[in-house]
C-alpha cells in the first residue's frame, strides 16, 4: 500500500475506534478531503500534504478539521481535547502489513515506526452560519516515503 494511503487510513482507523471519541461525537464520521453533502454534525474532514526532505525521509503537514452545529462552543473543545490526546506525540507503525497508530513505546511491540505526529497549531475558523463551529487544527508529521526504503536502513 502507498505510504500516504496507509498514514491517511491508520489515522482514520484509530479515530474512528475511539469509543471516548464516539461517545462525544454520537460516531466518528470522517471524510477524506470532503464531508458528505448535508453530513450530520459533528463531523471531520482530513488530508496530508507532503514535502520531500530526502530520498528517504519526507516532512507532511496533517490536516483535521471539524464541525459542529449548537450554541456553544463546548463540544467542539471537547472533540479537540479528545483528538490531541489520541494524535499528538503518536507513532505510526506497521507490523506486517497493518499500520496503526500507538501513543507509546509500550505499545509498540516489534514494529517498525514509519511515522510520528505532533500538533503544530489549531485554531476556530469563522463561519457564516451562526450556531456553526469549525476548528481547524494542524499535526506536523515526518515519515518514510517505503518501508522498503526504511528497512535497508537499518
């Protein structure tokens, strides 16, 4: 599987399975680039924008953003609260051909890491509608462009 691919579905996996972060959410609905037309909220959207920085190693910057439609703002903090938790300082690994996301070296059993996370910023995003909030946040992420690549280095 293409490395990007398999980031992108390891991400989602992991949040989607959160039971903390579906009871906030009612289910975790995430789109790849775009939601769903007339999605119901909360929900997500992702994305990867990527940079070479080697033949080996590349840079990407994870994109994450959410909706949610009330008069507060307090879910949304609580959705960001739960993502930060489950994405920054996080490892992404692969044993055989799975890919997951670990949030510790305890975890992590053998496998080899094939990318790590960090929240870099995030931020509320103005909306039109009243009553619609939109968080924007943003991980920095360094990763192998293969594992073939990775293993000889090794």
């Amino acid at each position: 599987m293409d490395t990007e691919r398999a980031i992108l579905t390891a991400i989602y996996t992991h949040l989607a399975n959160d039971t903390q972060l579906s009871a906030i959410c009612s289910g975790v609905r995430l789109g790849l680039v775009w939601a769903k037309k007339d999605e119901t909220f909360p929900y997500f959207v992702h994305r990867l924008h990527t940079y070479a920085r080697s033949d080996v190693i590349f840079t990407g910057d994870y994109y994450l953003d959410f909706w949610d439609f009330r008069d507060t703002a307090a879910k949304i903090y609580d959705i960001r609260e739960r993502v930060i938790t489950l994405l920054d300082k996080a490892y992404i690994v692969v044993n055989g051909d799975t890919y997951s996301v670990v949030r510790s070296d305890g975890e992590m059993s053998g496998d080899l890491i094939v990318a790590r996370l960090w929240l870099a910023t995030g931020w509320l995003i103005p909306e039109d509608t009243e009553g619609i909030w939109h968080y924007a946040s943003v991980f920095t992420m360094r990763f192998t462009r293969s594992l073939t690549e990775i293993t000889n280095l090794t």
